[in-house]
C-alpha cells in the first residue's frame, strides 16, 4: 500500500506550496507517512493523458491512497471527476480530499457521495458561468468599454500629445534613450513614434 499526495495548479501564477503544506499537515496529524508526491503545473481542461495524473492512475496498485487537497484538484468536469474515482475504485485504491473531508472507496456510499459532489460542483460552475455572462453583457448595454484600458493613453498617445516636445528633444541630439527616460515611456516606445514620424 502506498500514500500518494497529488497537487495540482492551473498556472504559473499559482504555487504548489501552500496544497503541500495542506497536503503534509493532514498526514501529520492522522499519523499517515506520504510516500509519493506528484506535482503539476497545468490546466484540468488538457487530456488526462497529457498530465501527470494520467500517469499516476496507471500506476496506482490495490490499496493505495490517493490524497488531493480538494476533489477539484483532479479534474473540472463532472464526467472527468467520476471518470477518475471510478478508476481508482475499480483498482480498488481510495480517494481522499481535505477540503471536503471525503474517504471514497469501493463502496455504495462513496459512489453515491462523488457523483453528488460532481453535479454539484458541475452545477455550480454553470450558474459562476451564467452569472458572469449576464454581469458583461450589462456591462456593454451602458456603453462602457470591457477588458484592459486603452495603453497608447500612457505611452503612444502621450509621445502624440507631445509631438513639439519630442521633436526638440530629438534635435537637440538626445539619444532616443534619453528621450525615453524624459517622457517615461520605453525606448521602443520612442523608436516607433520617430520612425512613424519619418523624423
């Protein structure tokens, strides 16, 4: 029998860390020695085939224990997440996960507990889904602008705005370096505006 910590994150942004730390805190205090870890880096929505936990499945023997922070971790989708702990209850290994406090194995009840958890949780995601649809689409309908705000307001269109200013700095010689520093944008950001100038 062997104890496998499996933690995953959606993106570079996020870390592993603080799921280890949930991870070995609960091995911990149950007095369970964790004697695999397995770690990614990578979004649920790619093939299971694709990451680690493809492989781990596999791997996994009768017995074994299989520990997520939250049953989230191991897929987003309902049929991802009974696919997997069907999987893992047909080769007779358990399922735990800290967040909702779950111990399924091969029986009735834990069958009946994923496939609740999972439609609840396919349910929930739809509804975050709908709302967030509804929200932009309010949004739009005042005639506000959505996504990031219009960049050339700091950069291009503040050189543009100071087309004079840019202009004598250039033929006082200053290097477009120099020019860059005094306007507070990027160099780059002055090499474009010069050349598009034809200066």
């Amino acid at each position: 029998m062997a104890v496998i910590g499996y933690i995953r994150v959606s993106s570079n942004k996020q870390t592993l860390e603080h799921q280890r730390y949930e991870i070995e805190q609960f091995a911990l205090q149950n007095n369970i020695i964790v004697d695999r870890w397995v770690m990614e880096k990578i979004s649920s929505r790619k093939a299971l085939n694709k990451r680690q936990l493809g492989q781990l499945l596999d791997d996994l023997q009768p017995n074994d224990i299989l520990i997520a922070a939250e049953i989230s971790r191991l897929g987003r989708s309902l049929l991802e997440v009974m696919h997997i702990l069907e999987y893992c209850l047909n080769k007779n290994c358990q399922v735990w996960t800290i967040k909702e406090n779950y111990r399924l194995g091969n029986d009735i009840q834990s069958k009946v507990m994923a496939f609740a958890f999972g439609l609840s949780a396919e349910i929930e995601r739809n509804l975050i889904s709908q709302r967030t649809k509804a929200s932009l689409e309010s949004v739009r309908a005042t005639g506000k602008r959505l996504g990031r705000p219009f960049s050339a307001q700091s950069k291009k269109l503040k050189l543009s705005r100071n087309t004079k200013k840019v202009k004598e700095l250039l033929d006082m010689g200053l290097t477009r370096y120099r020019i860059a520093k005094i306007m507070s944008v990027k160099q780059t950001t002055v090499s474009r505006f010069i050349n598009r100038m034809g200066w």
